[in-house]
C-alpha cells in the first residue's frame, strides 16, 4: 500500500479484494500483496520461515515438501569468522560452519552423531598411503594405513588389512573359504574338486609322474692324466680310492619323487672305472667300466643312475674316476691334446616326478 504524509494512506491493494476478518488471535501478521490481496499468517505446527515462494506470494514455509523452503543466494564474505558452511541439526535448527582458525589443509564437512563439524584432512586420513573404510566389526569409518610392499586385502571377516604385496596373495575370494595367503615361492592357487576350499600348490606337486622337476648340469674340460688305482676285486670301489672329477648338490622337493643321474666320461685308456658317491667317504652308490684303444681319443663312458627321494634334505653327488692298471687320460688322448680342448666330461642331475 502507499502512503503519504502523513494520513490518510490510500491502499493500492486491488479492487475486489475482502478486509480482513476480525479476529481475536494476538499471534498473526498481515500481508497485503497484490497476488493474494490480504492475508492473515498464522503460527504454523513447525518451526518455519517467512519467505517469498515462486508464485510471488508471501507465505510461511517449513521446508516440506507441501511447503518448500526456498533459501536466497548467498554471497561469499570475505575475512573473520564468518560462517561457510549450513548445516541442520536434527530438531532442524540451521547452524553456521565457521572455517577452523589457522587452518592450513583442506578441511572436510562430518557429522560426529551430535553436531555438525569440519576437520582438517590429517585429522581423517592421517599421514601415508592407505584407504578410507568401515569396520564391519565395530561399524565405524577410520582411515587404515599399510607400510612399505603392502597392499589392502579383505580378510575372513570381509574388513581392509594390509599385507605384503606377493603376485599370487589372495587372502579372500568370493564364495570360497579364505585361507592362509600363499607365499611367494608358491606358483598357484586353487580350489578343490566341490569347489569350497582354497588350496596352495606349487608347480611341482601338480605335475603328472615323469617331469622333470629341476635339472643341475656340470661339466669339466680340465685335461687330466688320473692314476688313482680302484682294486678290481669284488667289493665297492672307495671315494678314496678314486680322483674326484665333478661334483654337483640338489634339493629334492618332495618325497617320493627320483633322482635321475647321467655322466658321459671323455678320454683314453685301456681300462678304467666310473664311480658314484653320495658323500665325500664311504662306498660308491654305482659303478661302470670303460675301456679305450690307447694312444688317441678313443672312448666315452657312461653311467646312469635312479635314486629314490626318500627326504629333502640337500644333497652332493660325486663322480670319482679310478684305474685297474692303466693311467687314464680325461677329455684328450694317451700321447697327445685332441680336439682344441673341447673334449667335455659333464654330469647331469634331474629331479623327476614320481
């Protein structure tokens, strides 16, 4: 309505409009706009706003969906403490979010289960690599932080744990039991027939019988002249009757798997013997003889052997060379160097699946 000084005020509500009803309430206001004429507006059940809704029209919102609150722009402010943040709390008071004083990091908006509040980002995360997550347990979000070489995991409960970073470490796979992690010198993990139980086996222990597991080669091109007599009688040859010519250690990997030994020996001689040994004493585990024409090159001998695997414990195997009578002559012949020095006596050693 206009008014002039300083009365009568002349109304510029329209035409049309009723006067308002005579009331004896003492807790109204009176509106007049010219798209609802005038109004009376009454305390309303909930707390509520006095605002101006898209229609024009002067009302009471409570922020309903009947009765939508619609707030206006906000400026931004510069300096003090003014608050940046609006947050409701549950009786629906609206409270201002002041930026902590001294603040130097980005800050995060949370709800602690009272009050609204903002925390620095160190405040949350803390310092290191790791992830945000909730505790199945306790049900509670915390930040959780590995070292160095670990990677987050979910465990038997299905809570984030870290752990080292081995290329086949699966601590838990869906539908299946979780298990001890497999380590990083196992090469697979799999499930058992009904599928319900994880399992960890290496390479060897799931090959079919007859592969090769390891092999170990060793070879010498040393030209040696050996005199080390071997008595030929009918017992086993001695290591220290012998020259011990090549030497080779394995591990087994399972019992019950073989030990595989093939030894070609290169040389002259007119009679000699190949004996092996398991240890620096005692008597040969098999022997082989070998014969040549004397003079030149003229022979290789040969020996192989089958060992059962009945530990794991490590192992040496030797080859020893001796003679009946006859110097023998190793990787040349009686008289003279043959073949450039490329003439090889070598040992191979093979684990073999049982």
């Amino acid at each position: 309505m206009s008014c002039n000084n300083p009365i009568p005020c002349t109304s510029d509500l329209p035409t049309g409009c009723e006067p308002l009803p005579v009331a004896n309430f003492g807790i109204r206001s009176v509106v007049e706009d010219e798209a609802g004429c005038r109004k009376t507006l009454q305390t309303t059940a909930n707390p509520s706003i006095l605002s101006q809704n898209a229609d024009d029209e002067v009302v009471m919102a409570d922020g309903s969906v009947d009765s939508p609150l619609v707030l206006p722009a906000l400026q931004q402010q510069a300096g003090g403490n003014i608050p940046q943040v609006i947050g409701q709390l549950a009786n629906g008071t609206l409270i201002g979010v002041i930026k902590s004083a001294g603040a130097t990091e980005p800050e995060f908006l949370i709800h602690d289960g009272t009050n609204w509040t903002l925390v620095q980002r160190s405040d949350i995360f803390g310092a290191g690599a790791g992830v945000l997550c909730r505790d199945t347990t306790t049900g509670t979000l915390g930040y959780k932080i590995g070292t160095s070489g670990q990677v987050p995991q979910l465990n038997a409960a299905l809570d984030i744990v870290f752990a080292a970073n081995n290329p086949l470490d699966y601590a838990y796979i869906s539908g299946l039991t979780q298990k001890t992690p497999v380590s990083p010198t196992d090469l697979i993990v799999i499930g058992d027939t009904a599928g319900t139980t994880i399992k960890k086996a290496d390479f060897a222990s799931i090959q079919p019988a007859g592969t090769v597991i390891q092999t170990f080669n060793v070879a010498t091109t040393a030209q040696t002249d050996i005199a080390s007599a071997v008595p030929v009688d009918n017992t086993p040859p001695q290591y220290s009757e012998t020259t011990i010519i090549l030497a080779q250690a394995i591990t087994p990997t399972a019992v019950g798997n073989k030990i595989l030994i093939d030894v070609l020996v290169a040389g002259d001689n007119q009679g000699a013997v190949i004996c092996l040994f398991d240890a620096t004493s005692g008597s040969a585990l098999a022997v082989s003889g070998m014969g040549g024409r004397g003079n030149t090159f003229g022979y290789a001998g040969t020996l192989k052997f089958s060992i059962d695997v009945l530990s794991v414990a490590a192992r040496t195997y030797y080859i020893g060379i001796g003679i009946g009578a006859v110097t023998v002559y190793l990787n040349r012949g009686s008289t003279t160097a043959t073949y450039g020095g490329l003439c090889a006596t070598n040992m191979t050693v093979q684990e073999i699946k049982g």
